[in-house]
C-alpha cells in the first residue's frame, strides 16, 4: 500500500502547525521530503509511529530554513541510531547541486564530530540535476528545477505503482517551464499561502506564493484527479479545511485535499 504521510502543512511563519514536509510510504520505507525548520519534526514522527530505521530516502528542496533545518536532526538522530548499531543500511540526502555544500556545512558547525565524520560513509548527500531521475524505493523519481525567483529548488514527479503519476512543485506557483515534467499528473502537490480573500492580509504575491483559487486553477488547467494544498498561514487552523474546501471547489472539479499535519493519505 502506498500512502503520503503529512508530517507539517504550514508556511514558514506558522507557529501552530509544522512546516510543510511529507513523505511517501512504500511497504514499510519512506522517501522523506523536506524535514521543516526544526526539532518538532522528531514529534511528529513519534506520533505518527514513523521509525528512524525505515527513512533511508530524504529529498531537501531547497535552502529556506522552514525547510532544511529539520534535515540537521534528522542527520543527528538517524546518527546516533548508527552509532548505536540500529540502523541497518545508509542515510541518502539528495538535493541540488548547489545545496549540497549548505547542507555539510550546516552540520559541521551544528553537530558533534562524531555524526559529521559519517557523512562520506554512512550518510551520503547525493547532488541531483534538472531532469535527472534516481531509484528510491523501487520508484523512478525525476528531479526538476521549479525555476524559483527567490533561492533555487527543485521538485520532483514519479509514477506510483497503480499507475497514476504524482508530482511535487515545491513552495512556489507553478510555472509552465516544467510542464513537460508534470504532464499527466493525477496527484498534485501544491502550495498554497491563503484564501483568495485574504490575500490583501497576507500579501501572497509580494512572496511570490499562491492563493487557494490561484492553486485550483492549475490544478483544473493540468486536469489532475487529486490537489492537496498545503504551505498556508495557519491564523485560523481550525476553520482551514473547510475554508479552503469552499473557496477552492468552484474552481477544481477533482478531489480538493486540504491536510492537518499528521494525516496520512491513501494514494489509490
């Protein structure tokens, strides 16, 4: 059974919800995306029974701090399940060339010498380029720039093994020079900062993010069976769902998913 496990759904000012990362679940494995901003991502996976053991997979998008600074406890933690002995197999960090260095940076000034002095044998930090496609978990995952305005990152698209293609953009608006990618997608994975009608509070576009409308409209215009939206505010975490739901139906006629942070999604 494959499922997509919600670990955060917030942007990066959320205080009372997770940053936005997830992971996929295959059998018992997981291919992790993102690790949010800090040491909350070892709660969440502790509620949601996700064993440090299974993750031999992350994929860091890029170098904002809502989404690279959980990858650092991920590292330490993962670490000292090696140290110990239980840990079975490598630690695999993928992400962008050019992240690459930020990453091994930010734990050699962070974490003790004997978890950075595995990084090169037991935690590798694999660079991936645009377009390029690796073998996680029995899945044929391609890499592609989002062509970012503000720090670069990439995304990634695979096909599930029911056939039916997922794609990831990232935290920005989708942008058509990564279409050839992301063609035929039945899953979507897009941001999506506030209400339409909020956006003169929020101010998405200043942030070059998007609105609920803006993200149902590409989620039509792609003809996708399935849009999760995530990456928002959270200034009215209770009503979010159903806010979201009502502003965004009219514009997406497929299955609109509007997560909490620890929810697990059946990928059928």
């Amino acid at each position: 059974m494959e499922q997509l496990y919600v670990f955060g759904t917030g942007n990066a000012a959320a205080t009372r919800c997770y940053n936005t990362c997830f992971a996929i679940k295959k059998d018992e494995d997981y291919f992790m995306i993102d690790a949010g901003g800090g040491n909350g991502i070892l709660s969440i996976l502790n509620d949601m029974k996700v064993d440090l053991s299974h993750i031999h997979h992350i994929f860091a998008t890029h170098e904002h701090t809502d989404h690279i600074l959980g990858i650092i406890w991920m590292v330490r933690f993962i670490g000292t399940r090696i140290k110990s002995g239980n840990y079975e197999g490598d630690l695999n960090i993928y992400s962008h060339k050019n992240l690459v260095s930020v990453i091994d940076t930010l734990c050699r000034l962070t974490l003790q010498k004997k978890f950075y002095e595995l990084i090169g044998t037991r935690i590798h930090l694999i660079p991936v380029e645009n377009g390029e496609t690796r073998s996680i978990l029995g899945y044929d995952i391609t890499f592609f720039d989002i062509h970012s305005t503000k720090a670069e990152q990439y995304g990634f698209t695979t096909v599930l093994n029911n056939g039916k293609r997922l794609s990831f953009f990232g935290d920005e608006p989708y942008n058509p020079k990564y279409a050839g990618f992301v063609a035929g997608s039945s899953w979507l994975l897009h941001e999506t900062f506030c209400l339409y009608r909020d956006r003169e509070v929020f101010k998405p576009y200043e942030k070059h993010h998007s609105t609920v409308a803006d993200a149902c409209r590409v989620g039509e215009e792609l003809k996708a069976d399935h849009l999760i939206l995530w990456h928002t505010e959270d200034k009215n975490l209770e009503n979010r769902k159903e806010l979201y739901t009502t502003e965004g139906s009219p514009f997406f006629s497929g299955e609109l998913l509007i997560p909490e942070d620890r929810e697990i999604i059946k990928l059928s």
